[in-house]
C-alpha cells in the first residue's frame, strides 16, 4: 500500500525490494538512502518517495516482503520431518547459497535489527517475522511427535532454543567469530539427538 492509499503493483514493489536487498548488501543499513535503492532499480527516487515516502517505511514493507514466501523458500518439501528440520536449520544458519552476498545480507540484517528497540515499527514488524519462523518450526515439530519420529516433548521450547541458537550464531559469525554458524549447528544437532530422537540416550526430559 503507498502513502497514497494505492496498492503497490506486484511487479513494482519486487522491483523495490530486490533493489532494497542489493542496496543494503552494498552499503548495510546504516548508510541506505532511497537514492542508493533507486540506483539499484529502474524506478526513480521520487517513484520510492510516492510508493513509500519515507526510508522507514520501506524498511517495513522489506521485513515484511522477507516473510513472504518463507516457508515454500526455506522449508523443503519433505515427509521426514528430521529431514524438514535440519534442512531448514542450515538454510537459515548459511543460507540458500554459500557466498560474500549472505554474509553482507545478515549483517545488514543485524543492524536492522538494532534499531528495533527504539522504531516500534521495525520492532513489531520484526517480532511478527519472529513469531511466524518459530510457528513453522513448531509445526516442524509436532509433525514429527505425531509421526513417531520424535519424543512428546515441548515444541515451542525446542523451537525457542533453535532460533536463539541461530540468532545468536548469526551475530557472533558476524561480529567476532567467523566459525560461530559451524559450531552452533553441531551444538542444534547435539539438542536435537538428545531432545527429540527417540532413540536418543540423552538426557531425560
């Protein structure tokens, strides 16, 4: 929706967005400017400014637009939930491809993410994002309870432990630890034995 009231046209705003991504892989998001998305794209600035009319307001719909599509994108089409759950659990620790590109991506994420104490729009738009992955995980979960793949046991606390896990490898990979992503995955595969497999000789629940 513009500031005008107006549906976006689909094609325009994932012009926007795409330019958005490029943009803040570029230049993270402390130096983002509506003039350096629209170098990305071929709409103009003042066609960002009549769409959105303010940076932050972009910003929103781009947290928003990275919703969308999460789960055909990141959840593989899969009946083995172990399988589910570990393939999403690396695409979201290393990404769909291997590359510079991701890393920029996620610290530039980091850095919107920063800001969220102090924008109640980006905190509540991020919280919302937040809320949908864990759902999916939680859903991840159940599936597999209901299946006899994995224990009876708490799927929102398993899938609360995952995504800090991953959050936190996320910043630390970024910020100090180069190897963080690698580690906090054989730690994930550690909780999962542990926690969810039934064959597991872990600690008891």
């Amino acid at each position: 929706m513009s500031k005008y009231g107006e549906e976006i046209p689909n094609h325009t705003r994932e012009d926007i967005m795409e330019a958005t991504f490029v943009a803040l892989c570029q230049h993270g998001y402390a130096d983002i400017t509506m003039e350096k998305i629209a170098e990305g794209s071929d709409k103009s600035k003042s066609t960002l400014h009549y769409h959105y009319g303010t940076k932050e307001k972009l910003m929103v719909d781009f947290i928003k637009f990275l919703l969308e599509g999460f789960e055909d994108k990141i959840v593989p089409n899969s009946d083995d939930p172990l399988e589910k759950l570990n393939t999403l659990i690396d695409r979201m620790l290393f990404g769909l491809k291997e590359g510079d590109t991701h890393e920029r991506f996620h610290t530039a994420l980091l850095e919107l993410r920063s800001q969220a104490p102090y924008n109640e729009k980006y905190k509540k738009q991020i919280t919302k994002n937040d809320e949908v992955i864990q759902k999916i995980i939680v859903k991840i979960i159940e599936e597999g309870i209901e299946k006899g793949k994995f224990k009876d046991t708490n799927p929102e606390r398993i899938a609360t432990i995952i995504l800090s896990a991953i959050d936190g490898a996320r910043a630390r990979q970024i910020s100090t630890d180069r190897e963080a992503a690698e580690n906090v995955r054989e730690a994930l595969d550690r909780i999962i034995e542990s926690t969810l497999m039934k064959n597991s000789r872990g600690c008891k629940q």
